[in-house]
C-alpha cells in the first residue's frame, strides 16, 4: 500500500519531468529556448566582441538585404503584374474598378509581399547562414569560441537574427512597392489594349491613391510585424539547425535542407496564425 502511495505522489514530478524533456527535444522547444538566450545574450559575453558583433550584423544585413533587391524587385514587378491581370479578368463581372485598391492592399500587402520575401530569406539567407554555422560546428570553431570565453549564441545568434530580420523588413517593404509598381504598369498596358472596356485607364496619382484608401492601420500592423516574425523565425532556425550538427561534415547539407524546409513551413504557420489573430475576428462584422 505505501508503495502505490509513493508511486501516485511521485507520478506526477515525473510526468512533467517527461513531458519537460520531450518539449526540450522538440523543434518549438529548442527554437524557443534558443530566442530566449538570444533575448539574454546581451548581458552576458566578453564586452571585446562588440565590434565583431556589429561587423556580423552589418554583413548579415548586406547579404540578406541588399544583394537580394535584383531578384526582389524583379519578381515582385511580375507578381504585381500578375496579379493584377488575374483581377482585370474579374472586373467585368463587378463592372467597377474601384476594388483595385483592396486588391492591392489585401493580396499583396497583407499576404504576397511577406510570403514571398520569407520563401526568398529562406532560400538565400537561411541555407547560407546553416551551412556558415554548420561548418563551424563540424570544425570545431564553435567549440573553440566556447573555450575563449565567447559566448557563441552572442557573437554569431544575435547578429544573424537582428540582421536577417532588419533585411526582412526592408526587402518586403521594396516586394510591396516594386509589386504596386508592377501592377500600375500592367494596368496601363491593359487600358491601351482595351481602351475603356475594363476602367483601368487611370494616372499614378489615381492608382495610389485608391491603394492608399484601401490601406487601414490594421494593414500597416500586419505588414509590419510578419515580416519581422518571419525573419526572426528563418534565422533562428537556421541558427538551430546549424548548431545541432555533429561532427561529420555530411551533416551540413542535411542541416541546410532542415533549416529551409522548417523556415518555409514555420512561416505558413505563423501566416495562419496572423490569419487567426487579424483577419478571421473581421468575418463577424460582414455576417448578418
């Protein structure tokens, strides 16, 4: 009797003790507890490291940012223009062009630009930063920086996850305004084409100016914050990924191929949820 006694009162500890470690070996967990060094790094580490850190930071920024505006604004131009001829298709049925601006806003501000900019982050940035940090870890050096004093989380982490989720922000705002851009030149296009018959014939300041009444406070939070989240999200699973290598150099395409088939499927997830959170609580107001 006093055994199962014991063994009720000590099923409980050891229960949460279980699902403690399971959460700890899991994908959520060990991404969580790595932005939560990532928060408290700053207060910790050699105080020398500092211009290192800002010299990461500012080549983070230039490899995610700057190096991919070519193929940002090229495919931002022809998804603008796609989608703008998919709407033009459309127009007849509703015979008024005065939805384009919430087509604009909501298709590609709310959901094209940081969608399309994180598959792009992912893609470049995030395989990159895996592969970087993988070598290190299967050549030792991460190992090393441990045995200097350095806190690696501080001097390669934090870095990478600032400098990719500056750069994040930054190439989706340019994917939005190249995208408009795009979509204004392909809806002068069409007015040529068929002058009068689908009420795109319209200057720029007709254009944005109808983008722009479109445009909420609601839209602007969400074009902001996704991007933020999905580059925090890319570069610490990058990070993730990379650190969690062994020894074996034959992991690192391993890790690479992880970390952008995690960042992709994290970031429509967090899409989802922004959907949740901003966009499912409107359907109430347009119900009876």
């Amino acid at each position: 009797m006093s055994i199962l006694l014991e063994v009720l009162i000590e099923f409980p500890s050891r229960l949460l003790g279980l699902v403690g470690r399971i959460w700890e070996r899991s994908l959520p967990g060990r991404v969580i507890s790595l932005f939560v060094q990532v928060l408290f790094c700053p207060f910790r580490g050699k105080r020398a490291t500092a211009r290192q850190i800002r010299e990461i930071f500012f080549q983070q920024v230039y490899f995610t940012a700057v190096e991919a505006v070519p193929i940002v604004v090229i495919l931002a131009t022809l998804v603008g223009g796609v989608t703008l001829i998919e709407f033009a298709t459309v127009l007849p049925r509703i015979g008024n062009s005065f939805f384009l601006g919430d087509v604009m806003v909501l298709v590609i501000l709310r959901e094209l630009a940081p969608l399309f900019t994180a598959f792009i982050v992912a893609g470049r940035t995030g395989s990159a930063l895996a592969t970087y940090i993988g070598n290190m870890k299967v050549h030792g050096e991460i190992d090393a920086l441990e045995s200097m004093g350095i806190d690696p989380v501080r001097f390669l982490v934090l870095p990478a996850v600032l400098g990719c989720t500056i750069g994040m922000l930054c190439l989706s705002l340019l994917f939005t305004a190249s995208a408009v851009f795009g979509g204004f030149v392909v809806a002068q296009l069409l007015a040529w084409a068929f002058p009068g018959s689908l009420g795109l014939d319209m200057d720029i300041n007709t254009f944005l100016s109808r983008t722009g009444t479109a445009l909420r406070m609601l839209d602007l939070l969400v074009m902001g914050l996704k991007p933020v989240s999905f580059g925090m999200a890319v570069a610490l699973l990058a990070c993730l990924n990379g650190l969690s290598l062994g020894i074996s150099s034959h992991e690192v395409p391993q890790g690479t191929r992880s970390a952008v088939v995690h960042s992709i499927v994290v970031v429509v997830l967090l899409d989802g949820l922004f959907a949740a959170i901003f966009v499912i609580p409107q359907l109430g107001s347009y119900l009876p």
